[in-house]
C-alpha cells in the first residue's frame, strides 16, 4: 500500500512540475513574441525615416518624423544591431556590458575595443532567430539584430530556478514524511517491546519462586538446575525487551567472549541435526557493547538460520576484525535470499515464515546500528544455498 502512495505521490509530483513548465514556458514564449512586435515596429519606423530622408521633401508626403524617432528612442531595454548588407554595423543601442563608455559628444564613435565588442555580438546573433531585414530598395536592404531582453532572459531561467526550489522542498516534505513514518513505527516497536517485557514479568517471576520449591518436591537437581537456566533466560529475555526505547549501558566487552556465550547457549537447544560452529579470532576484539543486547542479536540470527534449513544443516558463526571495525559473520546453509530482499528483510513486519511478526531483524538493526553504531547487512546469499549475514561493530580503541 505504501509503494502505491508513493508512486501516487510521484506522479501528482510530476504532474504540478509539467504543468509549472508549460505555463512558465507559454509565458516566456509570449513576452518573446511581444519583443518581436516591438522590433518589427522599430524597424518600420526606421525604415520610413531612411525614406523620408531620401526623397524629395517639396514633394513629399508630411510625415512625423519625432513621432518616428521617439519609437526608436523608446526602446531602452532591447539591445539592437543595425547593418547594412556587408555587415558593416550603422547602429547599436542598449548594450550596457560594452567595454568603453561612449562619447557623450558623438555616441556613434567607437572604440577598437567597443568594435570587437560588437562583432563578437553580431556573429553570435547571426546564430538566432532574432533577426529582421529591412528592405529600402530594390535589392538592397538593413538587417536589424536584437538580443532577448533582461527581463526576458531572467524569465527564461526563472522557471528553472523555480522547479529547483519546488523540488527541493518536495523532497524536504517526501523525507519528512518519511522519517514521521519511521518515527511512528518506532515507537510502535518500543510500546510493543515494553509491554512484552511487562506481561513477562509476573510469570517469570511466579516461575522463579516455583523453581525454589522444586526440590521440596523431591525433583532431580540436576533437572531443577536446568530448568534453572532456562528461567533465567526468560528473565534475560524480559529484561532485553525492556531495553529496547531506552539507552543501554554500554561497557568493554571482548566481541569474542559475546560470541561465544551466545553460541554456547544455542548449541543445547536446536536440532541435533544441525551442526553449529565458531571460529573466533585468535586475539581479543575489544568493544564497548552491550551484551544482553548483542547476545540477543546472535541468538536471532542463529534462530533464523535455523528457520531456514528447516531439517539439518550448518551453521558457522566467525569472528575478525579489519580496519577500525570488528565483525561477526553468521552463515548458514539454509534456502537462502533473493538479491532483492537482501535489504527488505531488516524492513518491520517482513517475513518467509508461516508464524512471526517480523519483527526480529527490525531490532537486530536498531540494536547494532542505533545502540553500538555498527552494521548489519546480508553480505551473500545464494537461494538453495545459504547466507550469510555480517555485523560490523567499531573497535574500542581505548
């Protein structure tokens, strides 16, 4: 349901961005048209001033010659080019960035460095669309350049900056979202965890009161002291959920000698058809961890590789260091995990089994990741032939 919202979300994303675009864009496409209307209007009025300055005036039509200049005059926005058919350049105006400032007695003087200003704009423009030919004779005509506007340049990368600052801020909202999301799972897992260790409480309690009076009973010893252990694992267990929401209390600790106490109690309570190994590094691997928490994780994910081969088996848990890290590979040979799952299955509520909340790997990750900044990761894994998943846990320098 959640990849479904997502890809809704998406595409009502993309959607409000295409519909941004196009209207930003029309817009640009309209004030583009409207600087073409107006140097068309510029060039008609120049083109009637060339006239009027040719012919007979005796003879000639009255024509508001202010009236015409005041058109060209107007434009103080729109940087033009005027040339002739050699390409000699007869008029320019509006170029701001030209390197020399004109004469204020004779504008149309310029220098050497305004002339190879000029030239480089006009073989640019020569490159655009932005051109109008002016026809004052027979075989003879001017060529007016124009450039986009400031306003219309500015325009042209304002929807861009735009959809920049939309999707950053959609991006903003998307992690927000989800880290409300994961926050409200969280605390779903810790209420859940908390309340588990409550209702644990009164029986183990009850069962450990029971247990002193087994030998009253006439109970081998050898029974009670096992039956023992497995109650005060139970409180084990209690205590380890209670832990989950809450800082741990961190300590040196040997990665090894955790290793070994949680493969030591699990190789008494699986299937005698499974065989269950360690390899521990030949030094010490010194972290600060904690051990309850960290025994917890082994033992799950021994539990699930167990799971996974269903009959027999083995199972091999190592351990080493490189770099700053030590590390624990637990593998199996069990069925194995698809390449796509490798990172689904720390996801809450994932499972292959028929039973299980999913829950177990959730906060296998939250305990190394949160609690001892480490790793947790499906390093390999081949269906039909096992997998081996690795904790990496930073090495204790001190």
């Amino acid at each position: 349901m959640f990849r479904y919202g997502k890809l809704i979300f998406l595409i009502a994303v993309a959607a409000v961005v295409a519909t941004f675009l196009y209207i930003s864009n029309g817009l640009v496409r309209d004030l583009a048209a409207q600087e073409r209307e107006r140097m068309e209007i510029w060039a008609d009025a120049t083109k009637e001033i060339i006239s009027v300055s040719s012919i007979d005036h005796d003879t000639a039509p009255s024509v508001d010659i202010d009236f015409l200049l005041r058109i060209i005059e107007r434009n103080t926005t729109i940087p033009v080019l005027l040339t002739d058919d050699n390409g000699s350049i007869m008029q320019q105006r509006n170029f701001s960035d030209m390197p020399d400032a004109l004469n204020p007695d004779n504008p149309l003087e310029l220098s050497q460095a305004n002339e190879e200003y000029l030239q480089k704009k006009l073989e640019n423009l020569r490159r655009s669309p932005n051109v109008i030919d002016i026809e004052i004779a027979p075989g003879e005509a001017l060529h007016l350049y124009y450039e986009d506007s400031t306003l219309l340049k500015r325009l042209n990368y304002f929807p861009y900056i735009q959809l920049l600052v939309m999707l950053a801020f959609i991006v903003v909202v998307y992690f927000a979202v989800l880290s409300s999301k994961k926050a409200e799972q969280n605390k779903v897992w810790v209420g859940l965890s908390k309340e588990t260790a409550h209702q644990l409480g009164t029986p183990i309690s009850s069962l450990m009161a029971w247990m002193e009076l087994l030998p009253d009973y006439g109970v081998d010893s050898d029974t009670v002291a096992e039956m023992n252990k497995d109650v005060n694992r139970l409180s084990m267990i209690a205590s380890r959920f209670s832990k989950i929401g809450s800082k741990p209390q961190m300590a040196p600790d040997d990665l090894n000698n955790i290793v070994e106490g949680a493969t030591g109690y699990m190789a008494t309570r699986i299937s005698s058809r499974i065989r269950l190994s360690s390899s521990l590094a030949d030094c010490a691997l010194p972290v600060m961890a904690c051990r309850p928490l960290l025994e917890w994780v082994l033992e799950n994910l021994i539990k699930n590789a167990v799971d996974a081969m269903e009959a027999d088996g083995s199972i091999a848990v190592s351990t080493g260091s490189g770099g700053l890290a030590a590390w624990i590979e637990v593998r199996d040979s069990g069925k194995g995990i698809s390449r796509k799952n490798f990172k689904k299955v720390f996801s809450p509520g994932f499972t292959t089994k028929k039973r299980g909340w999913g829950l177990g790997l959730t906060l296998a990750k939250r305990i190394v990741e949160q609690y001892h900044q480490g790793r947790i990761y499906v390093k390999t894994s081949v269906p039909g032939q096992g997998t081996t998943f690795r904790i990496e846990i930073p090495l204790n320098r001190n």
